[in-house]
C-alpha cells in the first residue's frame, strides 16, 4: 500500500477571510486549538495579496534545493556573518519559515518526501541508494499533467534516474563529466560543483517553449567534504563564539577541529549562496521570472560537532531537521513575511501546488501550509523520523563508532528506529531503547537538558501522539534491501 487514504489527522486551518483565492474549495479540517505551536503571531495574519482567480496564469516555478544546508547558517535565520547575501535578498523579496524541519535527515529519502507529500515510512524510501517508487504520486508528474514543461539540473547521482528521480520530468541533466569533479578524491563520478550545475540550469531556463515552467536545481556542496572551489572572502576568524551557543569542543571534537569544520562549512554555504544568486539573477532576466514563484529548502541539516556528531541523519536533533524555507510569489505573498509557527517539509509539496494555482491532490499526505483563505495555517505537531540502524551499520561507519563512544548514545542507545514530534515548544524523541528525550526548545535550543523525567505528564501525552503516527502506516520498503555494486560505490563514494 503506497498511497495513504486518510487526510492528515493534525491539519488545521482558518476559515475566516475576505480574501479570494483562485484554488477549489477544501474539505472541512478539524481545528486543533491545543497545537500551537511555539509562536504563531503571524498565523492571523495574511500573507497573500487579494487575487483574482480570472487574472492568475500558471507561474514559473523555481524549485531550489540545497543539500545539507542547516538553517542558523543564513544570515537571515540569524547567522551573526554574511554568509547568505543572495538567500537573504529572496527573503526579503518572500516569506521566511522560522521554524521549519525536514521528515528525514537523510538525501534521497527527504527529497522523496518533498516529491510524494509522504513520509519516508510511507513512500518507502528510508535511505540512500534506494528508489523513488513510480507509483507514487509526484511533484513534476503534477506539474506537467497540468501543461508545464519540466527540467531538472542535479548535483549527486543520489538523486538521479537511476533511483527514480527522474520521473516527470521533460529534461534531467545528470552529466556528472570530468570538467565538474569535486576534489573528494573518488566522488567525482557521482557528484558535481554548484556551478555546473546552475551553468546546466540556466541553458534549461533560457530553452524556447510556451509551456509555463517547473524547473529543480539541487546544489550539493555543503555536503561534506566541506571544500569549495574558491576561497571565502568570509575571513578566517573566531566564529566559535556564535557556534558554543550549539556546541562546546569535546573529547570527540576539540576546538581546534570544531574550528576547521566550521569556517570549511561556512565556506560550502558562501560558495553555494553566490551560485544561487547568479541562477536567480539568470531566472528573473526571463520576461517571466519577476512573477514567477521562486522556493528554496534544504533536505536536511547538517550536525558540526554538536550532540558529539559530525554529520547527518543518524540523530534527530535540531542541527540535522532543521532546514531553511524560503519562497516568493511577488503580487501574492507578502515581502518580508516571516513566519514562526513550526511547519513540516511533509506539507511542501502540497504548498507548491496550491501556490502554483493548482491546489492539493489525492495520495499527498501534506497539506499546503496556506488555507484556502490565503491565510497561513496555525502551526500543527511536526513529525520526523530516520531509517533503522543496526549493529552493522554502526561498525562500518566511521562517525558513528565516534558517537558510540560519548555520553550521548550510551546513554540512549543508538540501534533501530528513532523518531521526533515537535509539538508546542516541546520536542520529544523516541526511541527504540525505550530511552525517550524530552526538550522544551523555547528554554533549550541545545537540547542539552532531557527533562522526561520532570515532565511526566507532557512525556506520555506525547508519546501516546508518537506511538499513534509510528503505526499508521508500516514501512513499506525493506531497509536492508541489498544495492547492487555500483550503488554500494556510488555511495562508498559519497561517504555514506
Ligand atoms: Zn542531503
């Protein structure tokens, strides 16, 4: 079973607004008063200018995603240097989502979701190297279904035809040649600098065609290793003083190494910045890129020392599942909006679809994350997850034989499942071990302080939320599916 039938059970919506929308008329949701989330000043307010439904073409959708690239890194998420200056014009231009978490730190199975509108357990794509499934419902196929031309350029062979990422679409660039290797050593077969990429991406855009466009640019570079092609004019200086606010050097990662990987990180996403800025000065040049609907997200964070770890999708804390969300729609969403209620990449694709005028479809689990109203909806319990881990997985990993040794995983245990509800300013972590984690993220952005204990009563209601989302549906894709041997270098390749 790879389509859910049941409406998400936590979606919320206003109903009460002037405002038109050129969209369908929605079902009735039930209206959760108890979900707000942290904060939600901007919830009543609206983020689309009034529209006439007559007067709405199909836009140009830009569709951006930069791989591994945590939101507190933008220097309009509150990064204390200007790391972002092209990501921070969009925002100005657009709405920002404050509080916004992927379903899974992990490449292939989080870019499936933000396709399928599905969580990974659901669409069945739990980790790298597994396949799309061409079943599913998915973002270009809708897209050109409803008249546009579609283009992908892409940045990792993860995501590329062979695992099923190419569905949909009219033009899928995925030639990783020679003249684009990344200086890794032995990836350079399976992955490619931001700019061929966007060089690709832009001959895509300017192509002749009277079909509106959807076009997916995915930029790979602040994936590890964090070595970009030009130097940071960022200089070299003390940032650790921005960073002790997440992480403290331990024995794992002292300051010196802390240090290192953080001006290498910072430099990734400079580099990644000024490449997305030429792409988006290329795409507002085209007679209809100023009203076109331009959005960029991450798959996933990326962990820099904090919790003990180095790296991805292996723990579910902020710095992996917090991504930026960034969109502008000029004439129909608000410049300068910035959005703090939590809000969860499930609800993505289903946003993309009703910001394009084309409205939310059967076999999406998300819902757009604006009502019909043109309002945004109130904040709603966020869930993520990442694959089960084994015994196996563990030992051939590097990282994680270092995050075995801390107090972290010794504490909580690190084999099987784990799974996180965001919920309120809380934040609770479920756990094969049985060991859970409960953090009140408001008082505690670290998530340094499991207070599970203190907080009986909040931990089991909780918990009951989690354990209903765990069963809803079964994995539908073996995890220890075998990959055949030119995935297992591919992936060997990339440093999974
Ligand atoms: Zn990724």
């Amino acid at each position: 079973m790879l389509r859910p039938s049941e409406p998400h059970e936590t979606a919320t919506r206003f109903t009460t607004s002037s405002l038109t929308r050129p969209t369908r008329a929605f079902p009735p949701f039930p209206l959760r008063l108890d979900s707000i989330a942290r904060t939600a000043v901007l919830c009543a307010l609206p983020l689309f200018a009034a529209c006439a439904e007559s007067s709405a073409p199909q836009p140009d959708v830009l569709l951006v995603t930069i791989d591994t690239l945590r939101s507190d890194f933008l220097s309009t998420y509150g990064y204390p240097r200007k790391s972002t200056p092209n990501l921070d014009a969009l925002a100005d231009q657009g709405a920002v989502f404050e509080n916004h978490y992927t379903t899974i730190a992990t490449t292939a199975p989080a870019h499936a979701t933000l396709f399928t509108g599905l969580f990974a357990r659901e669409h069945g794509l739990t980790k790298n190297g597994q396949s799309l499934s061409a079943e599913l419902t998915n973002l270009p196929n809708i897209f050109r279904e409803h008249g546009y031309r579609t283009a992908a350029s892409i940045g990792a062979s993860i995501l590329g035809s062979k695992h099923g990422f190419a569905t949909g679409f009219d033009d899928f660039d995925e030639d990783f040649g020679e003249s684009v290797l990344r200086p890794s050593g032995k990836s350079g077969k399976y992955e490619r600098y931001a700019q061929s990429v966007v060089d690709r991406a832009i001959s895509l855009a300017q192509k002749p065609g009277d079909r509106p466009l959807f076009l997916w640019v995915h930029l790979y570079d602040p994936h590890e290793p964090y070595a970009p092609p030009i130097a940071s004019p960022l200089k070299p200086e003390d940032n650790l003083a921005f960073f002790r606010k997440r992480a403290e050097p331990s024995k794992t990662y002292n300051r010196e190494l802390l240090g290192r990987m953080l001006a290498g990180y910072e430099a990734e996403v400079y580099y990644v910045d000024r490449e997305f800025g030429r792409l988006l000065d290329a795409w507002d040049k085209r007679p209809t890129g100023p009203n076109s609907l331009v959005v960029v997200t991450s798959d996933h964070g990326e962990g820099l020392g904090e919790h003990s770890y180095q790296g991805h999708g292996f723990l579910l804390y902020d710095e992996q599942v917090r991504v930026p969300l960034i969109l502008r729609l000029n004439g129909r969403v608000n410049a300068g909006t910035r959005v703090d209620a939590v809000s969860s990449a499930v609800d993505f694709g289903a946003t993309l679809l009703e910001l394009a005028g084309i409205g939310d479809l059967p076999g999406f689990r998300g819902r757009s994350l604006f009502s019909d109203s043109g309002r945004l909806t109130r904040s709603k319990p966020v869930f993520a997850e990442r694959r089960f881990f084994t015994e196996m997985d563990l030992e051939r990993s590097d990282a994680l034989r270092k995050l075995t040794n801390t107090y972290a995983e010794r504490a909580i245990g690190s084999i099987g499942e784990k799974c996180v509800l965001i919920d309120d300013g809380w934040k609770f972590i479920w756990n094969e071990s049985g060991r859970h984690e409960l953090y009140h993220l408001v008082e505690d952005s670290r998530e340094a302080a499991n207070v599970i204990a203190k907080q009986a009563a909040r931990a089991a209601e909780m918990l009951a939320e989690i354990e209903v989302w765990r069963k809803r549906e079964s994995r539908t894709q073996a995890d220890e599916e075998p990959a055949d041997s030119e995935t297992e270098s591919m992936l060997d390749a990339l440093g999974y």
